[in-house]
C-alpha cells in the first residue's frame, strides 16, 4: 500500500489511539485529532519514538457535524 496521510478523529486514547499508531507503524503520517489537545500531542509523541510522523491538532467533530448539517442551507 502507497503511504498516505490520514486524519483519524478521537485518536488522543483508546481505539482511535491505537489505529493511529498502526497506521504510523505502517508508513503513514497522520494527522491525530482529538477534543483533548493534550492527549492528541501524547500520541504524536508515541508515533514519532516508533519513527513516524504526524502531528496533533484540536477537533470538535460535533461542531463540524452542525457546520455540514447548515452548509446546504446557506448556499
């Protein structure tokens, strides 16, 4: 598979952390999103000491969930 880069949403612990770094693992570079800034650099950081990249970035996918909802309405 052609390394690519992937945003993966709640990926600061659990699940979501441990695809992230599969996928780093892999040859990927990810884009860590979390609620939890903090928790979304902790991650970035276990990525990087396996030898991948990424980096970390603050997500509310509820607020974007809104945004899409009223897109269409404000076209």
């Amino acid at each position: 598979m052609d390394a690519k880069t992937i945003l993966i949403t709640g990926a600061g612990s659990g699940i979501g952390r441990g695809i992230a770094v599969d996928a780093a693992r892999k040859g990927h570079t990810i884009m860590v999103t979390d609620l939890d800034e903090k928790a979304a650099a902790q991650t970035v950081e276990q990525i990087r000491q396996t030898g991948g990249e990424g980096d970390a970035f603050r997500l509310d996918v509820i607020v974007c969930v809104v945004y899409l909802l009223k897109a269409p309405k404000m076209l």
